[in-house]
C-alpha cells in the first residue's frame, strides 16, 4: 500500500493542518524571548524616572499647589513617558528579519507588552507620588488617566511609522519629532476643540474627544503595522 495520506473530498487527510499551526506556535514561541531581550526599554524607563522626579517636589518638600497645576505636572509626565515610547520599536536587525514566518504586527505586539508594563508601572508611581497630599485626593486620576494612555498610544503610533520608514529599523529619529509636533498641535488648539483644558465645564467633553483619538490611534496603529510594503518595480 502506498505510504502517502488519503485526500478526502473535504480536504487534506485529517492531521495535516495541525502540524502547520503547531509549527507556527513553535515559531512564535521561539522569538518571544529573543524579541523581549532586543525591545528598547532603557529610554522608556528613564523617562518613567524624570516624570516621577517632575512630580515629587511639591511632594517632599509639603507645598500645596492648586489643583491645575498639579495636573500640569502629571501631563509633563505623560509627555516624558511618551518620548519613551517612541523608542521602543527600534530594531537594528530589521534589515535581517524581512523573511521571518511571523507577521510584522505579531512582533510589535511583543514589544508592546514590556513598554505597557513599565511604562503602566512609572505612570502609577507618579500618581502615588501625587496622590500624598491630601489637596489633591479630588483630582480626576481615572480621565487624567485616559490622557496617559492615549498618548502612550499616539506614541506607539509614531514609532510604527518611523519603524516602517526606516530601512534600519532605528524609527525615534522620526517618531519623537512627529510626538512632539503633534503634542505642540495639541497644545495651540482653540478652546473650542482643546484638549488641554482645567476642571471645569468643557472637561467631560473635551475627554470625549481624548477617547476619540485614543480610537483612532489603535485604528491607526493596526493598519500600519499590517499594511504590506511591496518592492518597487524597476
């Protein structure tokens, strides 16, 4: 009898597909660590490290500041933090990975996961920080929150850009300029579509608009790091 597996009308004999994705989690389970290890996390964390230094002021030496300024304060962290996110998809070795077995997305998720947790970690040490006095026990932590995030995310965005731009994989020579273009944009919008705004009657709305970008930069992320780059013809 022949030694080569029946075909069915349904497909290949039963078992075929199986190891091929079996391959695949092999695959991926074997550049997990490597990808780990090469992520940038030196930038993010000292970052992390002069955003809690911003805040600790007030802090050690007792002074009581008006709650807005305390939020100005935590918003220079979120900025610190998100310089050192731009860092983070900075890849040397691009040039040699073009041909791995795992889409490109799949290894920026990996290092997604280590800047989360160290960048999650300095923004939380900078709100213990601030949360010590007990003046600032009302602030809005979970929207100031949302504002991390969201440029945490318009960060990651950048990088991603930078990252498929540069031939060499070194993307924060573009994404920390781009950041900070848009956080100066940011900054210079009108009243009447700012996001940079006090506790007050325009809070709530202009928090709407923080979860709107917020949105549209996963949306964005997500479809630079799937879209395929062809090879120019000629």
């Amino acid at each position: 009898m022949s030694d080569v597996p029946a075909v069915g009308a349904a497909g290949p004999a039963a078992g075929g597909p199986a190891p091929r994705r079996g391959g695949r989690l092999r695959t991926v389970a074997a550049l997990v660590w490597p990808t780990l290890r090469a992520t940038r996390i030196s930038p993010l964390l000292a970052a992390g490290v002069v955003g809690v230094a911003i805040v600790s002021p007030p802090a050690v030496t007792g002074s009581v500041l008006p709650p807005d300024e305390h939020i100005t304060l935590l918003r220079l962290v979120m900025a610190c933090v998100g310089l050192g996110v731009t860092f983070v998809l900075d890849d040397p070795a691009k040039p040699t990975a073009e041909t791995l077995p795992v889409p490109a997305w799949l290894g920026a998720l990996l290092r997604a996961v280590p800047a989360a947790v160290v960048g999650g970690a300095c923004w939380a040490a900078a709100l213990l920080v601030t949360r010590s006095g007990p003046e600032t026990a009302s602030l809005p932590y979970a929207d100031l929150t949302r504002e991390a995030a969201t440029v945490a995310a318009v960060a990651f965005l950048t990088s991603a850009v930078g990252w498929r731009r540069s031939p060499r994989g070194i993307g924060s020579p573009l994404a920390a300029p781009m950041l900070l273009l848009g956080m100066t944009v940011v900054a210079l919008l009108p009243a009447s579509v700012a996001f940079l705004v006090d506790v007050g009657d325009g809070w709530d709305a202009a928090h709407d608009r923080w979860m709107y970008l917020l949105a549209g930069a996963l949306l964005a992320t997500a479809g630079v790091l799937t879209v395929r780059r062809y090879p120019r013809r000629g």
